[in-house]
C-alpha cells in the first residue's frame, strides 16, 4: 500500500509539473508575441517622424 501512495504521488507530482511548464511556455509565447508587436509598431511610428 505505502509504495502504491508513492507511485500515486508521483504521477500525480509529475502531472502537476507538466501542466506548469505547458502555462509557463504559453505566458513566454504571448510575452515574446507582445514585445514583437510593440517592436513593429515603435519602428512604424520612427519611421514616420524621420
């Protein structure tokens, strides 16, 4: 029984660390994203004062 609880946990401490890291990478992708967006837009607004 102690080492099925073991097992148990594990899996379920895995599942938990998985999940985490999926929503870590998708808060990086839209970051990323954002800094691409703002980028354009300040080079589109320099080049209009120039």
């Amino acid at each position: 029984m102690f080492a099925l609880g073991i097992i148990k946990g594990t899996i379920i401490g895995m599942g938990v660390g998985v999940m985490a890291g999926l929503a870590l990478k998708e808060v990086c992708k839209m970051k990323k994203k954002k800094d691409q967006i703002s980028k354009t837009e300040s080079d589109i607004v320099d080049q209009e004062n120039s």
